[in-house]
C-alpha cells in the first residue's frame, strides 16, 4: 500500500485500463464450424466461418491445402473473408475447404468441409442403330455422367429389360446380349438415375437378320408320263429369302410358281408337267449383314412305266429276202 501512495492517480488508472484491454482480448474461435456442401453442377457453393475473435481475425482460406489468393477470379469472399463463394461449379473444384482465422493471440483457428459435385444424369454417349446376324452378340453402349453415379438401366418397348447370364449390363452402363435372338429385335432405350434426377438416351433400334433356311423340302415323285404335279418348298429368313426352282440344273421355262408370304415364310409350290425323269431344286437365297446365303433342296420326279415298256416290248425283223443258190 505504501508503494501505491508514490505512484500518481493517474498512472493507476492508466495501468488499470491496459490491464482491462488484456484481459478482453481472446484468441479467435470458429463458431459456426464448415461442413460438406454438396453444389449442383454450374449452381454456386457456398462455405460460411463464423468467427469471434478480439481483435478481429483475419480470415484465409484453402483448397487441398493450397492457399486461396485474395486476386484469385474464381473465388468471391464477404462478410470480412468468412464467406467463401464458388460460382458456377465444376468438377474440378471439388475437394476439401479449410478456413483459418488467426489475430496473433494463441494458436490460430481452423475448420475444414469437403465440396462435392453433384449433378443430374447426362447421356453423353447415346446407342445406336445395329443390325446382327441371329447367334452373334450385340452391344448398346450408354455412357453418362452424375454425381451420385447414376443406376443404369435399360426399356425395351417400353418394358424394363430382363437381366440374365444371356443378357447383361456392363460396369459402364452398355447393354450385352449373347446368342442374339429373332424376339430381340426391338427399340431399345437407356436410363440413368439418381437422387438429383433421370436421363433417357434416345431410342434405338436393335434389327436381327437370319440366313436363309429351308423349313419344308419337296417330295420325290414317281408318276405317269404327262401327269402334272405340284412341288412344295417353304422357307425362311430376313431379310425374306428369294425363292428360284431349277430343273436338271437349269431355269425352267414351261412351268408356274405359285408363291405366298406367311409372316416370315415363304410358301412356294412349283407346277410342272412331267416328260422325262428330272431332278428339281429349290433355292432360298437372301442378303444379310454376313453377306449373302444360298441354300438348296432337291427332289426327283421319275416316270412311271417307262422301265416297263422296254422290259416287256418284243424285237421282230423281217424275213430275210431268198436269193437262189444260197442254202
């Protein structure tokens, strides 16, 4: 107390106030702690860090542990540096955020969230219109883009594909088909989805060719000379077979073909007058994505009776003229 009675009032008071302002000032804290934002593809993300400090903080930020400049375009910061925006967001700026708040009284403050992307599906690379040949594979390709990963799935004619060890869809998104089939000719659609949305790629269309196959020969006949008769050969394919008739190997002139289309068969009935043995053939020929196919079926017409003539017929000469003086 003696020592306070030579120190004047006015230092004390001095002395007083500095020790006042001391014990005010505070090392800075982060109240309002950052979190994950999640930003749609082109919206804008949005970091706020509130912080208490006495003196007021200066405020910085990173992004990977990179510092973010004051100058630096593509970033805007308010409300004294704790708010960080991030305009029309892209997939590059995805990563972690840290603020840092620092007065130069104790250790400076930190606090750090992730941004990540999230977009709407996109098909950036839609299927295409493929014909193939029935037992081949096939492949749709459907690559898309979105964050989540979207779920892809595939329609066809409007119903859900069923998945099976013949039918499956591939890690990125294409559809596969082993052993093509004549019922998987259709319009095939992809779809991808998540939680911000869906996407459909446009239609397209899956044709299925088949080589040309004969599904009914014609019969071996055996009848009368002159007689008329019917040959019968049915056949399929697709494109549709063309349907050719050969005699012996050679165009037929003096006949008539009678033909009808059945969905996918063609009936075709070949009306011949028999004159001699023959052998007739019937062709099937069509253009597919393998190239071209021909297959054939003979049978042979043979006339009744003719062996016989000969077997039974008897040879007579004339007599021999006689000349006199011969024995």
């Amino acid at each position: 107390m003696k020592l306070l009675e030579h120190i004047p009032l006015l230092q004390i008071l001095f002395l007083a106030q500095i020790s006042s302002v001391a014990s005010l000032q505070r090392a800075p804290k982060i109240t309002t702690l950052l979190e994950t934002v999640d930003a749609l593809l082109d919206h804008n993300a949005t970091f706020i860090c509130e912080v208490d400090s006495d003196p007021p903080a200066d405020v910085s930020w990173t992004r990977n542990n990179e510092p973010i400049r004051y100058y630096d375009s593509r970033y805007i910061t308010k409300e004294n540096g704790q708010m960080l925006i991030i305009p029309n967001v892209k997939d590059s700026d995805n990563g972690e955020y840290c603020c840092i708040a620092n007065n130069w009284i104790g250790q400076p403050a930190k606090s750090c969230g992730a941004l990540q992307l999230k977009m709407k599906p996109q098909i950036k690379r839609h299927p295409m219109d493929i014909t193939m040949l029935v037992d081949s594979k096939a492949v749709l390709p459907c690559v898309t883009l979105g964050y989540p990963k979207p779920d892809i799935t595939w329609i066809k004619d409007e119903d859900l594909v069923k998945l099976s060890d013949r039918v499956t869809i591939l890690d990125y998104g294409a559809l596969k088909i082993h052993n093509i089939r004549k019922e998987d000719a259709g319009q095939y659609r992809c779809v991808a989805r998540n939680s911000f949305g869906i996407a459909f790629s446009k239609p397209v269309t899956i044709e299925v060719q088949a080589p040309a196959r004969i599904l009914r020969v014609p019969k071996e006949k055996r009848v009368p000379f002159g007689t008329k008769v019917s040959l019968e050969c049915n056949a399929t394919g697709n494109p549709t077979p063309t349907l050719t008739w050969l005699e012996n190997g050679n165009t037929i002139s003096e006949a008539s073909v009678e033909e009808t289309l059945v969905g996918d068969v063609v009936l075709s009935v070949l009306h011949v007058e028999v004159k001699q043995p023959a052998l007739y053939t019937c062709l099937a020929t069509n253009h597919h994505s393998g190239g071209a196919n021909t297959v054939k079926a003979t049978a042979r017409v043979t006339v009744s009776g003719t062996s016989d003539l000969f077997k039974h017929a008897r040879l007579t000469f004339p007599p021999k003229p006689y000349r006199p003086g011969e024995i």
